[in-house]
C-alpha cells in the first residue's frame, strides 16, 4: 500500500537542443531523473514548469541552468513550485553525440 500518490514517466530523450514532451504533473513536488551518454565536454539542461501546458518557465529559484558534465545518471528534486506541467529541455551541447534521457517523478 502506498502512503502518498506518487508517479512517474519517462519523457523524449533528446540528442539535440530542444524540449522534451511535457507531462501533466499537477504537483508540488517534482523529482527529474537525467541519463546522459556520449557527453563530450558538458551538456546544459533547464528543468522547465507551466500552469498552462503554453508557457514554460525556469524552476530553478536562481533562473540558473544545470551543467552535466559526465556520462552516468543524476537526480534533481524540486519542491514548494505547484505546476500542472513539466518538461526538460536540453539548451547547449558542448562537444560529443550525447543522448539526453528523463524520467520525472511527481507528488
């Protein structure tokens, strides 16, 4: 039996700049789970939150976006910002072929 009404799902992988698909979340808590493979020097993600399914904006309090420089897979937790919808999108590509994997996971 679970405590609280947690989900999860995995968005687009990405292998240039650009969004994922977004997903309906309805949450205070969000949880995203980013795989990268084949990085070269770094990539720059942006974890991304909006009321409307329209308009994106940064979830980061400091408006700041999240460099990865390695393969391996990395978890980033957000909480206290309610939005019905997420995504993340992959803003620079700094040397190699990477593939950017997410899973999002939201109470």
């Amino acid at each position: 039996m679970a405590l609280y009404p947690f989900t999860t799902a995995t968005l687009t992988s990405l292998t240039a700049t650009g969004v994922t698909s977004s997903i309906k979340v309805n949450a205070q808590a969000v949880t995203f789970q980013v795989t990268v493979s084949s990085v070269g020097t770094n990539v720059k993600v942006r974890f991304e939150g909006s009321l409307d399914n329209t308009n994106f904006f940064n979830l980061d309090d400091g408006n700041q976006d999240t460099t990865i420089s390695a393969n391996g897979t990395t978890g980033y937790s957000l909480s206290g910002t309610p939005v019905e919808y997420v995504r993340l999108r992959l803003v620079t590509i700094t040397g190699g072929t990477p593939t950017v994997a997410t899973v999002v996971g939201a109470l």
